[in-house]
C-alpha cells in the first residue's frame, strides 16, 4: 500500500460507483423538484394549500413559508429528501468504513499491511466527508444555477451555508455509525446508530415544532442547529455549524481512540 493516505484513496477508489448513484439521486431530486416552484408556489396555488391544512401539520413539517422561493427549496430539499439522501449516504459509508470492514475481513488485512488504527479511522472518516462535501457541493451548485429560471429568489452565499449546514448534519449521523462501528465492529449495530440520531434529531425538532415547553429539543436536536434559522432567508447560521462540525469531530475522535483499544484480530 501507498503510505500516502492509503485508507483514503482505497476507499475513494471502491466507492466512486456509490458516490456516482448517490450524485445522480441529489442531481434528480433538484431538477425534479425546483422548477416547479413558480408553477405551484409563485402563484399563490401552494399557500392556498398550505392554508387548508392543520397548522399542527405545517409546522410539524416545517411548511410555514414553503410558498417563498427559500421556504419551497428549504421544505422539499434540503429539509426532507436532500436530508433523507445525505443521511442514508452518510450512515451507509460510515458504517462501511470500519465495521463492515471488519466484517469483511479487509480491516484485518489493511492492519497487516503495516497501516495503523488510527490511520484507518481518520482517514475513513476524511472518505466519508470528502463524498459528502461533493454532495452538497452539487446541491449549492444545482441551486445556485436554478435561482433565476426557477425564480427562487435565494442569495448564493446562503445556499453554499445551507449545503454546509446539510453536510455537517449527515456527517454528524455518519459519525455516530463510524463510532458505533469501531466500538461494536458490527455493522447491523453502526447502521442503527446513525440512523437513529437523525430520527432523534428530525422528531425532536418537529416535537419543538408543536410544543411550546418542548422548547429545549431545539438545544439538543441537531436538525435544529442545521436549520432553526432559516439559513436560506436569514443567511448562514454559523454558531449552528459550530456545533454540528464539532460534534461530528468529536465523534470521529471517539472512534479513534476506540478502534486503538479494541481487539479486531481476534
């Protein structure tokens, strides 16, 4: 092996397939859905709707201002089906890295070629970061192009700061499953884990939604520190970042020390 990030560029090198699926999917859900936006929601079609509802059920949503440009690409994107793909993607490679691995067998081998644990994790961790940086870098990108024809009326730089708010609360999610992985080494186990942070964080928002004295879940959800400012109107919530890249930080270096500790030759 390359002593050049070895861990890094195979895992680069074996998923550029996935990484191509998950491309196409992020690629899809935008140009399927943005240029709706003036046909259903620049003529007061979507508000009516949005009018008929229960108000419980628009703000468990998070539709209060989905007839806006912003509100449309907030709602239909980045707050549900680009969450939905970006979590998956996430916990799918996190849990790969070091407990499918392990699984495998290729952990062990990868050891044996002189690699350190601590080079495994870190640099599967930057895999699974640099992927999702490219998807949300294609989400910024395909917005920014749809703002006029679309007429969504957002600012790129908030769009760029959304797509960073998205990437950070995946990678947050990635990161449970990477830590729970290097814990356990089984994979069932690392998938559960990141996929219930992300419904934690997504119910617990909604529950902040609804009830007042449920405030506190707005503290402690992450889904609320990616979006409880309204980045694609108010511009980038950088104090949100702050904590979503730290906590996601802070979880790759438990999986560190965690992997270091833990017997995985058996």
């Amino acid at each position: 092996m390359s002593r050049i990030l070895p861990v890094f560029r195979r895992s680069l090198g074996d998923s550029w397939r996935s990484l191509l699926g998950w491309s196409l999917g992020v690629a899809a859900a935008l140009l399927l859905y943005l240029p709706l936006f003036p046909s259903i929601g620049g003529n007061g079609e979507m508000q009516q709707i949005i009018d008929s509802l229960p108000p419980e059920l628009v703000k468990t949503l998070g539709y209060e201002q989905i007839a806006s440009g912003p509100g449309y690409v907030q709602s239909t994107f980045y707050g549900l089906i680009g969450f939905l793909l970006l979590v998956i993607a996430a916990v799918s490679w996190g849990s790969s890295a070091i407990a499918g691995a392990e699984e495998s067998g290729q952990l062990e081998l990868t050891l044996a070629h002189g690699v350190s644990r601590t080079q495994v994790a870190l640099e599967s961790a930057l895999s699974v970061i640099v992927r999702l940086a490219w998807l949300g870098l294609l989400a910024a990108a395909i917005v920014v192009m749809l703002i006029e024809p679309a007429e969504l009326a957002i600012d790129p730089p908030d769009a760029v700061g959304t797509s960073a708010a998205l990437v950070g609360l995946a990678a947050l999610a990635g990161g449970f499953a990477l830590l729970v992985g290097a814990v356990t080494g089984r994979r069932i186990l690392a998938i559960g884990a990141g996929a219930g942070i992300a419904v934690l964080a997504y119910v617990g928002n909604a529950i902040a939604n609804q009830v007042t004295d449920a405030q506190w879940l707005r503290a402690v959800s992450p889904y609320s520190w990616a979006y409880r400012d309204q980045p694609l109107t108010d511009g980038t919530d950088w104090a949100g970042l702050v904590l979503l890249w730290g906590v996601s930080t802070v979880l790759v270096v438990l999986a560190t020390i965690a992997l270091r500790r833990r017997d995985v030759i058996g």
